[in-house]
C-alpha cells in the first residue's frame, strides 16, 4: 500500500518526520518498506498483512496514526447538497449468499474530461494511471477510503435494472481490459436487463463502459462474499485493486460513505445531479461482542497495565465499549475489524498501543511431567532404520495425486483406491486428488530421478493414504511405500539376485526389528503388479501389503530409456502391521545344545505356494523342531509336467539334551510321511 504522507495529514495531523512516522508504524505491525519521494512529496511503501484489509487505504492508515499518537481523526467532505430525486435504477439481489449489500447513485449531465493535476498526482503517486475524471474519481476513493466503486454508463444498462446473480452456464464478458472472458458456473455477475455486464468485485465490462461521450452515469458501492470474489479472480487469472480488497473484505457499513465521496466530488468535478441513493440491504451487520478480563491480558503479555489504559486505547481505536467493571470490558468492534473475533484479538491491540518495547522479556515457564513411551513412533523409526540400514532415501511428497494414476494402475472401479476426496482449491489440476496409495508418487519420482541420470533408486516414504468412506470425514491410513530400481553395470563381482528377493530380504529384516513372526508371502492379484513376480504380505493371515515388480505393460508407458525394467514396489499398512507387534520381548537363552539339520526334497504341484508347505511343517506335533527355510525351487528336466521341486532344511534341536541320530531320523521320518500326506507330494528321487 502506497501513502503519500501529504495525503494523510488530510485525514490526522502530525509532526513526525517521515523516517519517524515510517520506525512508529512498523512497531505497531504495519511495516514500512520503503520511502520514496515522488511530486515533492514523501510516499511510504506499507506492508499490510492480509488480516487488516481496513489498512489499505490512506484512511486505514490514518486511523492508526491518529490511534498511534491520540490525534483526531478528520474526515474528507462527502455531503450532497441536493438530492435531485428517486435513482432510475430499480436494483435486485438474486443471490444474498454473494452479495450482502448493493448501494449506488445515478448521476445526469455529467461533463467527461481530464481530472484536476492534483488528483492526477496522487493517482500516479499511488501508482495507478490516470484514465478520464470519472473513473479516477473511483480510483481516488478506493485509495482514500478503502472501498472499491464502479461507474457504468447508465445510457447502456438495459431496461434501466441491475441484478445481482451468479452466472449461468455459457456465460461471457468482455471485461475493460478488452478480453473476452468464460465465467465459471456459480462466479457472481451484476446484470442488467439481458446481459452480465460486470465480473462482481472483479472488473467491469467494456459493454457499459464510461466513456467521453457519457452523459447519464450509475455509481455502484457494494459488499460482496470475500471467498466468491477469490475464487472468481483466480479463476480467470485476473488480479486488480478492486478483487485485492474485496477478496480480503471490505467494509459493509462504510461503503455508503464511499459512494457519498465519489458522488460528491464527481457533482465538483464533473457536475451533474446526483440522485438518491438505492440500498438494497437485505441483512444488516450485527457486530460480535468480546468481553475481555483485564488480568487475562496482563497475564498473556507478563504485564501490568492498569484498566483505565486498556479501556483508553479501544477509545483512540474507535472501538466501543459496552460496559465495563473490576474485572473485565465488553466492546463491539467496528464493521472496519472484521479480524477482531476473540479475546485474544483486543489483547493484540493493547499490546501494539501499549508498545511492544514495553513488553519486558521473561523466559516462560514450562511445566513438563514424565511422558509415556509413543510406541508407534518406535515403531516408525524402526522401519526407518531398517530401510536406511538397506541403502534406502526418505522421499517426501504432498500428499496428493492425479485421479488418472489410478488408471495407469488398472485399479478395478469397485476397488477402494478410487475412493478419492478431491481438492476444492488444488495446487494444480494435475494433482487434485488426495492419495489413496503411495505408488504413483514414488514412480512419478523414479521417472524424475533416471531423467537426471540415477541408475540406482532407492526410496521409501512414510506417509498417510485417505479413502473417501462418504463421511464428513475420510479413513486415514499410515502407508509405508518402497521402490527399488538398479540397472546393472560393470562390477567387480556378479551378484544373480533377483531384484524381488533383495526388497523381500529388507521385508524379512523389517519383521526381524518389530519382532513380527507368522508372516507369509502369498500370490497377489494387484493388477497393476507382474502376475508371475509378485505377492501379498500377510500376519496371522490378515492381509497388510503387497511386493512385486511393476507390470511391464506400465513400465513400458513410463517411457524410461533403460536398459534393465525391473521396478520392484513394495506398499504396507502400518496400521495393520503395528497391531501385530508384541506389547513386550520375550528373552530366549541362547541354547546350550546343537542343534541338527536334516534337509527334503518335495515334487508337488506347481500350484501348490511353498509357503503352505513351510505351514505344514510347522505344524508337526514336535517340540524338537525349531525352524524351517526352503532353500531352492527347481523345474525341468526329470520333474514331471505341472510339478516342481521344492527343498527345505528342517532343524532340530533339545533344550535338555544333545539329540542323537536315531531320534533325528525317526522324527524326520515322521515329519516327512506327515508333509506328504498333507500336500500330496512325493520326496524327490525316492
């Protein structure tokens, strides 16, 4: 916000220098940038935070300069001397949800012609151009007093109305600029009798544009909705002073002040009669009442400030009080403060007033007790841990995607996945949707990264997932997503494992750490997964993840110029997974007795998963068994069609003894006619 300091002694008299005025005005939250000398005249730059839209203008300003150092507050001339009668204009407001409040005035027999030199340098001051004597008269006043006005040329309003609407499908404006702009369904428009002929709050149309022949003039002051100004400004790209103010909000009581202004100095400078004012006012404002305890503002800002100074500055800042004793105050803050809500609000403008150098600096006093152990988020460092010991990134991403992800997916259309919330305000069409899965943003950071040239990518992110269950609100799932890519090249030594097995080792490590036992890898159907290189993970049989390599038809559209494909994905819900982690450890001595392998060979069916058989073995009746770990798979040459070979090593071992090898192959025997019978298969070269 531009200020010319001559233009603001108009409003409070002073005696600062501008460089005091500029070190006085930051300390009370309105930053001064700059000072620049422009027509003899100093010009402050203010930086006003998007809270105090009453700031931007020289009044706004002014009102705090005059709060500042107890000056009276004057303000511009804006009687009328002589109303000439009724306005021609019949206004309606067919959607009082945008529009709270339209006023205006009709002006006859106005002359156009050039504005005064002094207008004009105050315009150019402010940094707007100077265009013909009524439109800078809207310009002078949207600067001076806050509030955004809008002249049309009665003479081409149809029917002699102007209605207040949304916009309806197909609608266009051309706007002054001279563009020809789509309105979007539900932006607010001013009509007249057929056509829209403004964007409300945004910019008005050239259609009824004020121009050198114009003799009969409509001037419009109104409060729209700030959210249906913003999103209609963004929505066309198209930012001006007016939709600055408006979409930070204007004052819905003073802008009949601001229309009397700019009435009153367009009958001084361009005459014509001015008439009555029309005000269609459906719902009057009704100011909050905040009641504020004197000690609870002592108490927040550790000071001691008696109450008659409290109750002084709401006086300098125009605020009334409504009563007041001992201990507390209650005020109604002015239509201009619509950021004053809550307590805590007038306690802010007693410590500005007061002076925040007065504030004495104290060191808080923080009362801690013992906080119990957050075991999710031991848990969540442990798997941090366990990826990064493998050699995996921390990704970090927004947490949002593109619904056509889930298509590049091949997500069915009864899968939860496409239970997706989208974004009223997205940073971008292109990511519109919060996540359901983490896969899309891992691989979109593959392709970013082999773009760059990486050729060994390893990353994982923790992260929340949402699925849309048609409540207020969705379902919050904590996800871990992982992605392995490495292309080979040279090396000093081969190594043959399949990428699959390398992130199915880092799986089994992560369980190792949680100390998770009874988990399976079992076939998965994700479709977006390899059918023949892929499974789900499952604890106790609830299923809470998938791994696998990403299916080659998706690979291929990712267009990645590589040598070797293979994207290896892994997802889990650590939801489920911590559910099955024990409250406690247990301690197991290390034991005292060796312990004796026996290994079998199997020829089962090849759709027979080796995880069922690991389940039959571990169900034999014996307390001599302690583990089981299948050792190699094997299909061909001497295996019969539609069977495969499957090799375990069983241990054995006694807590109380050193096991002798009659008993190990009496039990072996046991355990291998007990497999048998249960899976059908017969032991390999028996």
């Amino acid at each position: 916000m531009r200020v010319p300091i001559e233009w603001l002694k108009e409003f409070v008299e002073f005696s600062l220098s501008p460089e005091e005025l500029a070190l006085k005005l930051t300390m009370i939250g309105l930053e001064v940038e700059s000072l620049e000398k422009a027509y003899d005249d100093t010009v402050l730059e203010v930086n006003v935070t998007p809270n105090r839209p009453d700031c931007l203008s020289i009044l706004g300003i002014a009102r705090e300069v005059s709060a500042m150092i107890n000056s009276p507050l004057r303000f511009p001339e804006c009687g009328i001397q002589a109303e000439s009668g009724p306005s021609s204009v019949a206004v309606v407001i067919a959607d009082e949800d945008l529009c709270l409040r339209y006023a205006g005035r009709d002006i006859e027999d106005v002359a156009i012609g050039p504005s005064p030199e002094w207008m004009k340098r105050r315009l150019e001051q402010c940094g707007m151009r100077p265009i013909n004597n009524i439109v800078d008269i809207t310009n002078y006043v949207l600067m001076e007093m806050g509030h955004p006005l809008h002249a049309f040329d009665k003479e081409k309003l149809k029917g002699g109305r102007i209605r207040v609407a949304r916009a309806i499908p197909g609608s266009r404006v051309t706007t002054l600029d001279g563009s020809v702009r789509d309105i979007p369904d539900g932006s607010l428009l001013i009509w007249d009798a057929e056509r829209p002929v403004a964007v409300a709050g945004v910019m008005g149309g050239a259609e009824s544009e004020v121009e050198e022949h114009t003799k009969h003039i409509f001037l419009e002051s109104a409060y729209f909705l700030p959210a249906s100004v913003r999103r209609t400004s963004k929505a066309l790209g198209l930012k001006t002073e007016s939709a600055y103010r408006f979409e930070r909000g204007t004052d819905i009581e003073f802008l009949e002040k601001a229309l009397d202004r700019a009435a009153f100095l367009t009958a001084t400078l361009a005459g014509g009669r001015v008439s009555k004012k029309v005000d269609v006012y459906p719902k009057p404002f009704e100011p909050p009442k905040i009641t504020v305890r004197f000690e609870r503002v002592n108490k927040i800002l550790g000071t001691s400030i008696i109450p008659d100074d409290m109750l002084d500055i709401m006086k300098r800042l125009g605020i009334e009080v409504l009563q007041a004793d001992t201990k507390a105050f209650t005020i109604t803050p002015p239509s201009y403060r619509r950021d004053m809500e809550r307590e805590i609000d007038v306690v802010e403008e007693v410590a500005r007033f007061h002076g925040y150098e007065k504030i004495p600096v104290t060191v808080p006093k923080i009362h801690t007790s013992g906080g119990g152990t957050d075991r999710r988020h031991e848990h969540t460092s442990t798997v941090k841990n366990a990826l990064i010991v493998e050699g995996f990134t921390e990704a970090v991403n927004y947490s949002f995607m593109n619904y056509q992800a889930l298509d590049m997916l091949s997500l069915g259309s009864d899968d939860p996945r496409r239970r997706t919330l989208t974004l009223r305000n997205p940073l971008n069409e292109d990511e519109s949707c919060l996540r359901t899965t983490l896969v899309p943003s891992l691989v979109k950071n593959l392709v970013v990264n082999v773009s760059t040239g990486s050729r060994d990518v390893r990353l994982f992110e923790i992260s929340r997932v949402y699925i849309d269950q048609g409540e207020s609100l969705p379902k919050e799932e904590h996800h871990l997503g992982v992605l392995y890519f490495k292309e080979k090249g040279p090396s000093l030594w081969k190594d043959e494992t399949p990428d699959f097995f390398l992130v199915k080792g880092v799986v089994e490590s992560l369980m190792r750490g949680l100390r998770i036992h009874g988990y399976t890898f079992e076939p998965s159907f994700e479709p977006f997964l390899h059918p023949g290189k892929s499974c789900d993970i499952k604890v106790s049989g609830v299923r809470i993840g998938f791994l696998g390599l990403l299916h080659p038809q998706i690979v291929e559209k990712l267009g990645l110029k590589v040598s070797r494909k293979d994207i290896v994905l892994l997802e889990i819900d650590l939801d489920l997974l911590f559910n099955f982690v024990p409250k406690t450890a247990t301690y197991t001595p290390i034991p005292k007795y060796p312990g004796i392998e026996r290994d079998v060979a199997l020829i089962v069916d090849e759709s027979l998963p080796a995880f069922t058989i690991i389940a039959e073995i571990r169900a034999y009746p014996s307390e001599l068994m302690e583990d089981v770990v299948l050792f190699d798979f094997y299909k061909g040459k001497n295996i019969p069609e539609g069977k495969k070979s499957l090799a375990f090593t069983v241990r054995y071992r006694a807590k109380d003894r050193t096991l002798t090898d009659s008993e190990i192959e009496e039990l072996h025997a046991g355990l291998v006619t007990y497999v048998t019978t249960r899976t059908g298969g017969v032991v390999r070269g028996a």
